[in-house]
C-alpha cells in the first residue's frame, strides 16, 4: 500500500501547476528501440525535459503514411523509463491503446487533435479509464471548437479521472501559410479562464510544422502563462518517419529551452498588482468609452435601415464595404495595429450593423418612452 501512495504523489507530481515549466520532450514517432533509448540519452543529458514522449500508434491524414510501430513500440518505452527514469507518455485513440498501456507501465497518456473531435472515441478511452489512477493530458480538437474540448475534459472527470491536463496544439485553417495550425491564443486562453485548475501546456511542433518558429512560439506561450511546453525531439530529424519539418535535435532542444525566460504572475504581490491595478483601470475607462461608442454607432446604424427601408435599398452595398475595409487598413497601418486584428474587429462592427439594420427592416425602430 505504502508504495502504491508513493507512486500517486509522484504521479501528481509530474502534472501539477506549482512545478512549471513542465517539459515533455521525445521523438514524433518511436521508430527503433536504439533511436528511442538514444533520444532519451541525450535529452536526459540536456537536464531540460521532465517526461519522455513518444508516438506509437499515429494517426494520420493520408492512408499509406507511417502510422506508427504500433504495441511493439511499447516495450522500447519500458526501456527508456529503466535507462534514464524518464515517466513516460504516448498517444491513445481508442480502448485497446489504453490496455495495451496501462499493461506495459506507460506512466501518462494522451489523447490527439483527432481523437478530441469524435466524443464517441473520448468516451470508449474514458470508459476504460474508469477507476484508473493516471493522468491524461487531452490536446485541442483540430478545429476551433471550444465546448469540444471541454466535453472531452468532461467525460474523463465523469469517469472518475482526476489528474488532468490540457495541450493547446493549434487548429486546421483552411489556407493557412504561416503556422501548420494556427494557434488561435484565444481559444486556449479561454479554456483556461474556464479550467483554472488543469495545467496548460502548448505543443509549438505542431502550431509550427517547422524548426525555425519554435522558439518564439514557446516563449509566447510562457509569456501567456503557460504551465509547460510538449517538443518533439529526434536525433536525427531530417531523417524522421514522421513530421521530419518540425523535430529538433534534443542539444538544440536544450539551448531552446535555456534561452527561454520564464515570467511568472505575481498575483500575490500586493506592490507589483497595485501598479498593474493603476494602469488596468485606464483600459476599463477606455473600454467603456468604446462601448458606448459603439452603441452611438449602432443606433445610427438603425437610422440608416430605416432610410434604406423608406427607400428600398439594400442592407449591404458593396462599394461602401470596400471603402470600409480600405480605409480601415490604412488607419491600421498609421496607428501601429495589425491589419489582422483591425479587418476582425472592423468585420464584427459591420456583421452587427447589418444586424441591426435587418431589424428595422423586420420590425421598423422602436421609439422609446
């Protein structure tokens, strides 16, 4: 009984929010008993991982792609934890990987973007979890679907498991050239605003899909306030089974993760919050003189509905839109915003006014009394 105890302590101990950062580091896939207990090694020798990881079963897009070693891999995983004492983790998309893990000591498990996106394969894991003691990190579904991801983090904790955790891994966008999912910071931000407790990681391999972005994309997280970091590592990426782009080597896996700065948040420091306070109160103010410009905004927009309903135009004009966007891009541009960020908040502006302006052409302007 005493060492099943120490061995829940220790467990706890590799997903808590007080040891941040906490770094998952290993190959995409696990390809050859040698290349996984090498990897380890030198990742073991850089002093900057906690967990080993390592993909046996991989799901992927395209059949005829590496789609992992499959059960043989899990043996090469025992290896690993008796060579450097590494806890190790691995991907589960279904009941059997869960048996086949728990059979072989894989200390944590994850659940993948693709696997997050079907509730009926979150549940068949959930179910064999039930009255298990581990913990499952549960990464982001592949698109931007917030209530998925939490229903995922749901049906485990109904299932009794109470060591959870989070990975922001990006999300699928259709044309998307920078990222190879693009993060949507807000997503996860929100997630974690309604999940206080379960520890985030970020997973900049997959938000970046290439070794030159995966620093600043790491420190971003951090800065964000972030519990941990999930990279994968090879020892010779170029030459990997499985997403070569965006591996790195475990030394420079080690510069990365030394050259990061780690900020903290302060909350319980009365003389850094009372400054913080000081200057958060000049947003509130000029929040709420936007808000309420805003409304001036939309109640004028009503005024143009009803003119264009005594007159039978349409709601949208095409010429005025454009004029709009242009001008709102130049303004951008001048004030130092992101053309990204103004063509949203502009396009959010125009869906409400047209909103608005449908009303009145439903129901005309109700006069206040």
């Amino acid at each position: 009984m005493a060492e099943e105890s120490d061995i829940r302590v220790k467990r706890e101990s590799w997903l808590t929010k007080e040891k941040r950062p906490i770094v998952i580091a290993g190959p995409c896939s696990a390809e050859t008993e040698d290349q996984m207990i090498e990897t380890a090694r030198r990742l073991k020798a850089s002093t900057k991982s906690d967990i080993f990881r390592a993909g046996i079963w991989k799901p992927r897009t395209r059949p005829g792609s590496f789609e992992g070693v499959g059960a043989k891999g899990l043996p090469w995983l025992q290896k690993v934890k008796e060579v450097t004492g590494f806890p190790v983790t691995t991907e589960v998309a279904k009941a059997l990987h869960v048996e086949l893990c728990l059979e072989f000591g894989v200390d944590i498990l994850w659940i993948g973007a693709r696997t997050t996106v079907n509730p009926f394969a979150v549940q068949e894991i959930a179910d064999a979890l039930r009255g298990v003691d581990i913990p499952v990190l549960v990464k982001n579904p592949i698109n931007p679907d917030l209530a998925l991801w939490n229903g995922a983090i749901a049906r485990l904790r109904k299932a009794g498991l109470s060591e959870l955790g989070a990975i922001h891994r990006g999300f699928s966008n259709l044309g998307e050239k920078y990222y190879r999912n693009r993060p949507q910071w807000s997503i996860a931000i929100e997630f974690m605003r309604l999940n206080p407790e379960l520890p985030m990681l970020c997973d900049p391999s997959h938000i970046c899909g290439r070794r030159d972005i995966l620093q600043d994309v790491g420190q971003k997280a951090m800065d964000l306030g972030y519990d941990g970091l999930m990279i994968e590592s090879h020892i010779d990426p170029d030459n990997a089974w499985s997403d070569a782009k965006q591996q790195i080597t475990p030394e420079v896996f080690g510069a990365m993760i030394t050259d990061m700065k780690l900020r903290h948040d302060y909350q319980d420091n009365m003389r850094l919050q009372s400054k913080l306070e000081q200057m958060r109160e000049v947003i509130d103010h000029i929040d709420e003189e936007i808000i309420n410009l805003l409304a001036n905004r939309m109640s004028i927009a009503r005024d143009i509905g009803a003119y264009k309903k005594e007159n039978n135009m349409t709601i949208y004009q095409d010429k005025r839109w454009n004029k709009i966007i242009k001008h709102s891009k130049d303004q951008a541009k001048k004030s130092g915003l992101s053309e990204e960020f103004i063509i949203n908040y502009i396009n959010a502006v125009h869906n409400e006014s047209i909103d608005q302006q449908g009303k009145v052409m439903k129901n005309g302007i109700k006069k206040e009394s």
